[in-house]
C-alpha cells in the first residue's frame, strides 16, 4: 500500500498541487504589482467571469466540439483508405505519396481564409480546416503501420495461399493498430486547432470566436475561459482517444508497461 | 521428397542491383530426411528456402517437391524463422490455430492437436498466455507448434535458433530432435552454426559464398538420440574440421589471390 500510495502522490498529487500553486503565486502576484485587469486578469475573475457566462459558453463549446470530431471522422475516414492504397499500389504510392507531402507544405492558416470563401462562414470550412490538418498524421502513421508487418508473416500467408483481404483482416491491419492510434492521438490535437484557427479567420459561434471577440472588447477574463475550455477539451479529446487505444489493443499498452 | 535441378536464382534489389544468389543447385532431399543447410551469410540460404516454399520462382532450374513442379506457394509446409513472429494480441493457443485459421480449415477438428502439440513442446498451461509472458525460447517453441499444426509434410526453418542465447539454443536443439523423432518429417534447415548442423542431420549441405553454390554434401554417421555429449565424439570433430575447410578454404584463396 505504502508503495502505491507514494506513487499515486508522485503521479498525481505532484502535478496538481504544482498547479494550484501556479495559481495562487499568480492570484497573489496579480494583487501585489496591481495588473490591469484587461491585459492580465487573476484566476479569481477568469473563473468569476467564466461562470457568469456559462450557458453561452457551453453552446459555443458544443460548435467547437462539433467542428473537430467532425473534422476528426472525415480524417479518419479518409486517412485509413488512403494508407491501404499507399501500401497496396507501388504506383498510387509515387503518384499521391508527393501530392499529400504537398498539402502538408501549405500553411493551413494561409488557406483557411480561401475556404471560407469556398464554404462560407459556417461550420463546414471550420471541419475542413480541421480535416486538412488531421488526416496527414493519420495517413503517415497508418501507412507506417501497414508497411511494417514483418515480411516472415507475409510469407507466411503466402504459403498458405490465404487471400489478401483476410491477410489484412487478420495481421495487416491489427499489426497497424498501435500506428494508427499514435496517429490519431496526434490528429485529435491538431483537429482541434484547426477548428479554432477555421473561427478565427471567420465566424460568429465557437470558442475561437469568443476568444477574438473577448479580447476585442477588452474583456480578457473570457478569453481566458474559453482558452481554459479549449484546453480541457484537448485533454478529454486526447484521453478518450488514449483509452480506445487500450480497449482495442490491449496488448499494446502491456507491452509499453514492460 | 524434394528435388532441385540445376536451380539458379538471381533477383534485382530494390536499388536495381542484380544479385546471383544461387547457383547450379542440384539436390535431392529423402522423405523424412533432416537435411541442414550450412554457409557463411550471404550464401543464399534463405533464398533456397523461399525457392524450396514456392515463394520465389528459380531464374533457372526446376524444383520439385512429392515428384510435382514447384510453381508457387503450397500449403504442405511448416515455417520457423528466426523470430517467432507471432501476433501479439493472440493467445499461445491461438497463435497456433492461426495456421489452421489462414488456412481456412475447420478450428474445431484441430483443437485438441493444439493441445497436445502445446504439451508436446513442454507449453501445456500457457494456452491462455499472451506471446510478451513468455520467454524467447518459449515463443519459439510457440512458433514450432504453430509450424505443426496442420501436419505439413515439409518443414522450412531459417536459423530458427539464431536469435536465442547460447544455452537455449542447444536445448531447443534437441528439443526440436525429439519431436521430430517422434513425428517424422522433412525438415529443410538453414543454420550458419556447423555444431548445430552436424548435431542436427542426416546429411549437411554445405554452401560457399555468393553466389551460394554447393561445396560438398556430408552424411552424418552418428548414431540418433543425439546428444550434445557427441561434440567431442572424434566423428564430430572431423565432420566441423571438413565442413569449416570447405567454407573457409576458397575465401583464402581469393584473399592470396588479391593480396598478389
């Protein structure tokens, strides 16, 4: 007991009382050097302010939330495809291997204006945003994944003149799992703040909107509150992930374990 | 059992390198026979597998396997490799089905087989133990019930001990002589250990470097069950004295031959 209580202490209680610290040296500092209200404000109005607006909040949260699982899905959606295609076709490989190089190369940031022009102010062009940015790492790791099946099993399947498809069913494509997953817990992220960088180039809902409109009135208490939303959203994204993860490849984590 | 004619085998890498791997390979294979296959690395051993396997087609030559041209893959064999290469979100009990599974036989019929092939190699009550709880030895024993399941009457292995720590490797040695004593087959295996080839065979085919040719195929007069005991019968020590000469010799002679 003793042994799993000092480590319960050193993997949670460590970086939480860290934090609280954080903020209560912040609290503390903002009182004593008098900072403005409008450039820095202490956690005590954040939280103040934050609760103040709590239901509109929540429905921007909601488009937020909305605009990258969706952009996530249409990732995944079409990332895995694309990775089978790289590895099963030497000439699909060479010729869209360069291509999605290429898409990565663009800022996305420079591009999202033009897709709102494309798709209008709603939400379509925040998920395509959060598409674009979250399909590449999804494509690469898959991709990885699939090409990393020992050559021993391939031939393995090949002697035994089993058809490809169930080769892939049944060692391809679990063999990739762990791949895929590093994959999507990296486009998780990124999805997420390509939705945000979609509202800040132009919308009316979201969190991204309430950030850019908060700070233009001054009130920088909300924007901090939204910011403080986006980033527990990130971690409950990248958690729910990480828990799939070891749902579905339960061997995997063991082994990180050992 | 197995008969190779003449077999020739150059391929192109992927950089575009043409690389004669083997050449003029003419070998008949008995049924039932342990046939080891020694040579420096780079001899084409592997190759010859994968020609034996039908996973590779000869440049040249013909291979026959029960009297019938070796056109492509045939499910009658048994594969070891160096590693075991078994899924590791399997149990051991269905890594060894996992033959019968690709195969697309019926599970049912071979259950008790898994058993008693998993008590065989001394695994009886791991069934339902994943691969990482196991020691490497223990996976490739693993990896040999899986190579038997379906009762090939062929069985490929490539330097299937190569990767265990020395202590293990001789004890898997002749573990692998007990099963096979006790279920004949045709066992086709690649080593670059002489000890472990002698110790093995019935006859040792010995290979030069690329292109792998045959130097000299050596029967092996010692009496079975073998035991490590037999390294320092005298017969043992001649048999590793003739194959290293064989494998070592023409090196030298080109090494004279450059340094002139």
């Amino acid at each position: 007991m003793p042994r799993s209580l000092s480590r319960f202490a050193r993997d949670y209680l460590l970086p939480t009382g860290t934090l609280v610290a954080v903020l209560v040296l912040w609290e503390v500092a903002y009182r004593v050097f008098k900072i403005p209200r409008f450039i820095v404000p202490a956690p005590s109005a954040i939280i103040a302010e934050t609760w103040e607006w709590r239901f509109r909040l929540v429905e921007h949260t909601w488009v937020t939330l909305y605009e990258t699982l969706a952009g996530f899905g249409l990732s995944i959606a079409v990332g895995v495809p694309l990775a089978v295609l790289i590895v099963y076709s030497p000439v699909l490989r060479n010729a869209l291997y360069p291509l999605i190089v290429v898409t990565q190369s663009v800022p996305k940031v420079a591009i999202a204006p033009v897709l709102l022009l494309v798709l209008g102010h709603g939400e379509a062009s925040k998920l395509v945003v959060a598409f674009l940015v979250a399909f590449f790492p999804i494509v690469v790791d898959t991709a990885t994944g699939l090409a990393a099946t020992p050559e021993e099993l391939l031939d393995l399947s090949r002697s035994y003149r089993t058809s490809q498809l169930k080769t892939f069913v049944k060692v391809r494509f679990p063999m990739a799992l762990p791949f895929f997953f590093s994959g999507l817990k990296v486009a998780i992220t990124l999805a997420l703040i390509g939705a945000v960088v979609g509202e800040f180039v132009g919308s009316d809902k979201g969190l991204g909107y309430i950030i850019l409109s908060a700070t233009s009135y001054w009130k920088a208490d909300l924007a901090f509150g939204a910011i403080f939303l986006l980033s527990l959203m990130a971690i409950i994204l990248f958690a729910l992930v990480a828990l799939v993860e070891r749902i579905v490849c339960p061997w995997y984590a063991a082994e990180q374990q050992q | 059992m197995i008969r190779l004619e003449k077999v020739d085998k150059t391929y192109r890498t992927r950089r575009g390198d043409l690389v004669h791997a083997v050449a003029d390979i003419t070998l008949d294979v008995r049924e039932n026979e342990f046939v080891t296959l020694v040579g420096p690395s780079g001899c084409g051993k592997s190759t010859l597998l994968k020609l034996v396997a039908g996973l590779v087609p000869a440049s040249q030559g013909t291979i026959r396997v029960r009297d019938e041209v070796v056109r492509g893959p045939f499910p009658d064999v048994g594969f070891l490799f160096q590693h075991p290469v078994l899924l590791p979100w399997r149990t051991v009990f269905d890594n060894v089905m996992f033959s019968i599974e690709m195969l697309g036989l019926e599970s049912r019929s071979y259950r008790a087989r898994a058993r008693e092939l998993l008590s065989l190699t001394g695994l009886a009550g791991f069934d339902t133990k994943y691969p990482r709880e196991l020691s490497g030895g223990m996976q490739q024993r693993v990896a040999i019930c899986r190579a038997l399941i379906h009762d090939p009457g062929l069985l490929l292995m490539d330097e299937p001990f190569g990767a265990l720590d020395a202590m293990t490797r001789e004890e898997m040695s002749l573990e692998l002589l007990r099963i096979w004593e006790d279920r004949r087959k045709t066992i086709f295996f690649v080593t670059h250990s002489i000890p472990e080839a002698i110790l093995l065979a019935d006859r040792v085919v010995v290979m030069t470097p690329r292109p792998g040719r045959i130097a000299r195929v050596l029967e092996i007069d010692l009496p079975r069950p073998r035991s490590v005991e037999l390294e320092f019968d005298e017969r043992f020590k001649a048999y590793s004295h003739a194959i290293r000469s064989d494998i070592f010799a023409p090196r030298t002679d080109r090494e004279y031959a450059t340094l002139a």
